[in-house]
C-alpha cells in the first residue's frame, strides 16, 4: 500500500476507527498525491516568477491560451476563470460559498462539524465516490422501494453491493421507520450498512414531517446502538424545494454527530437548486468533530475524483460562484420555486376533485419535481405506451401499478389537461381490454 494511503489511514483511524472499518478496499487504498506532478506545479505556481514549465496548460500574454470563438461568448468572464484546470477537489472560493450556503439554509447543522464541501461533476459522481469509498462487494445498501434507478447501477452494478428494500410508506401514507428500521437490524450479521435518503423523494415527491424525520434518526441511531456502522449517504438532489408541512431542512444537521458508528455524506448540487441541470456542478459534504478525519477523508475523495475525471468544469464552478455572489440570486431562487410551487398545489387540486377516483390514487406527495399516481385498473407500462403513441404524452411507468408525473416540467394551465389526458387514455385501455376479454370469452 502506498504510504500516503497508509498515512491517512491512520489518521482515520485515529479520529474514529468505526469509519475506517467503513471503507472499502479501494478506499483504503486510495489517496491524493502529494508527491509527483500536482505538487511540484503548484509548488511551482507558488514561486516560478519568471518561467513555470509544470503544469499541461498553454499560456500566451500571461492568459491561458483560447479561442475567440469561444471567449467572444463569455466575455463577461476573465480567462483564467474558464480555461485553467480547477482544482481537484474544486474551485476554493466557490467551496466557500457553497458551505455558507448550506449553513444559511440549514440551521441545524453545527459549523464545527461540517466540513469543506468537495465540488462533484453533479450528483451521480458524488453518489459515485461514496460507493468507490464505502461499498464493498456483498455490503448492503438500503433505500426504500420508490426508489431513482441509477442507485442500483451505481451501487449495485458498479461496486456489487446487495440493494436491500423497505416500504417507503407505511399503511398510514408517512414514511416507514418500522421498515426502515428493520432492514437496519438485518445489518447486524455484517455489522455494516450503507443507508440512502432521498428528500424530496424521487419518485414520488414525499419529505418527511418533523416528526417522521425524528423516527428516521431513531432508526438510524438504534441500528449504531446494535453495533452496525452506518454509512448515511443523503442524497439532496431536490434540496430546498418543500411545499408543505415537512422538513425545511437536510435530515443531515440531524445526523451529524449523531453516533461514532454513524458517518453522515450529503451530496448536493446546483443541478435543481440554481435550475442548472447541465453545468453539472455538485457539492460532498463530510461531518466530524475531529478535523484530521475530515482532511483525510478530503483527501481520499480528492484521490478518486483524480483517479476519474480529474477535476470537474472550471466554466461551470466559474458560473455557479458568478450566481452565488449575486445579490439576485435568492430573489431568483424564490421567483423560481414560487413557479414550482404552484405547479404542485395545481397537481394536488386536480387530483382531489374526485373525478379520477375510479381510475387511481396517489402517493403522498409534497416536494420536489414528481409524484406517482397508483394505478387501480390498467397496467402502467401499457398506459405509458398508449398516451405516448396516442397523446403525445410522456410519464414515466415503475412496475406494474405506478405512473410518475414530473410536474415540473409542466405549465400550471396545463395540469388539468395532462391529467384529463392521463384518464382518458386509461379509459380507454379499460374498454380494450374488455372488448378482448368479451372476444375471448
């Protein structure tokens, strides 16, 4: 083993030694170097004044060299702020901004114990690098049944681990701590697990209550009591966008510090909360009261962004930052989700009226970008098909019975129709598959 990936081993170790049983054999094996290339050319940027020959970059005038076909269209922008490689772990001053960012938004989250957010090319790659760093081959990941699809290629496929479902709602409609719970204690035989959650939910668009978010902490809580450490991988995506009674905040202030056997990630991004889908600007976020694990773990996921891509965009961090800064930036924000907002609330009151009850129910929703309809008499895969061939209407269909609806993208006057649209094409499957069960018969 390398003796810097030994070094921060130790030092993970030493901070707390659950965590360094939580690694995986890569994340053991993995660092940033110090030696080599990346730190002779910043040793190098530091104090060449007259001639830095290090780094793979071309410079002309002073500038990084460019096109003007390309500058002509960012002029706003200095050159060094687009074409100069970004640091690995991301641009300092937009790390910065994002923590005091989520500071601001999270209150409950100790400053003491947050880390220095790790800029991820968005967040699928920040989901990437806790499963190259925490998930083993057998390792049990657990996320609810109403669940996004790439998990399974990201932990599943990818890294091996063994996907263990709960219910995400109980028979009342709230979220299922009992479940969630339970597949925590079938942990206890291994000793460790490797906990999702996804608020607001997609698919479905739920976030818990207060209360409900208490239970979840429990669950979590007792599943470290009974000796299982517990790598919770948040997965934020739709942070923010909470239209109803339910968290306001990131379930992770509530789990840092939560126990040594509890390692809490969130993963974030500018992807939904600055409406900036392919800048592909995210943000991994560490908690510890001791900062020699924080900086160890930083420099493990610094060694698998290097070891992958890199280092992420420096246009888009150069953008983000830009937005950050502005002082329209949470007047925009706001003017946005008042838009999503009201698409919610016009989904909800078109549901409600009653006049597709024969047809569907639906999951609770009130968040994010989704809800689901459950289906009561036709197949959704079908269904799908015919109001994409027939309507030029496209869902999503998951399993047999659920329809997901992204409200997001659809204008507020639209919603009636594209759920009329939605009934009439089940209707309209109904009454086929009663003409071929009368031919049949």
């Amino acid at each position: 083993m390398n003796p810097q990936a030994t070094q921060l081993n130790e030092l993970i170790r030493q901070g707390n030694p659950h965590v360094y049983e939580m690694l995986s054999e890569l994340g053991r094996q993995i660092y940033f170097p110090k030696q080599g290339i990346l730190s002779q050319s910043a040793e190098a940027k530091a104090k060449a004044g007259k001639y830095n020959a290090t780094i793979g970059t071309a410079i002309e005038h002073g500038q990084p060299m460019h096109l003007s076909v390309i500058q002509e269209t960012l002029s706003a922008y200095d050159p060094k702020d687009l074409y100069e490689y970004a640091p690995a772990s991301g641009k300092p001053e937009l790390r910065m901004a994002w923590r005091k960012k989520m500071l601001k938004e999270n209150p409950s989250i100790d400053s003491a114990s947050l880390g220095n957010p790790i800029v991820t090319s968005a967040l699928t790659h920040g989901l990437s690098i806790v499963a190259d760093l925490f998930v083993e081959a057998g390792d049990s990941v657990i996320i609810p049944d109403k669940n996004w699809e790439n998990y399974e290629l990201t932990f599943g496929i990818r890294r091996g681990a063994n996907i263990a479902q709960y219910p995400l709602y109980n028979s009342k409609g709230y979220f299922n701590a009992e479940g969630l719970l339970d597949v925590i204690l079938s942990q206890k035989p291994s000793g460790k697990a490797i906990l999702i959650l996804n608020f607001p939910n997609n698919p479905t668009g739920y976030t818990p209550n207060a209360e409900e978010g208490e239970t979840i902490v429990a669950a979590i809580r007792a599943g470290a009591e009974a000796g299982i450490n517990i790598v919770v991988a948040i997965d934020d995506a739709y942070f923010g966008l909470f239209f109803e009674d339910s968290l306001h905040e990131s379930i992770f202030g509530q789990l840092c510090d939560l126990h040594p056997r509890v390692l809490a990630i969130k993963i974030d991004g500018a992807t939904k909360e600055e409406y900036a889908w392919g800048f592909r600007v995210g943000f991994l976020s560490y908690s510890s009261r001791n900062p020699q694990l924080l900086a160890a773990l930083e420099q493990k996921t610094t060694g698998i962004i290097r070891a992958t891509i890199s280092s992420g965009p420096h246009p888009s961090q150069t953008f983000v930052l830009r937005a950050l800064n502005s002082p329209s930036f949470e007047q925009q924000c706001l003017e946005k989700y008042q838009i999503m907002k009201g698409r919610a609330n016009k989904v909800k009151q078109v549901l409600d009226s009653g006049k597709y009850k024969d047809v569907w129910d639906y999951y609770p929703f009130n968040s994010g970008y989704f809800m689901c309809l459950k289906l009561k008499t036709v197949n959704a895969e079908n269904l799908r098909l015919h109001l994409l061939n027939q309507y030029g209407v496209g869902t999503i269909a998951l399993g047999q019975t659920d329809l997901r609806i992204a409200f997001s993208c659809i204008d507020e006057e639209a919603v009636p129709e594209l759920f009329d649209l939605i009934y009439q094409g089940t209707k309209e499957l109904e009454e086929q598959c009663a003409t071929a069960g009368s031919n049949n018969g």
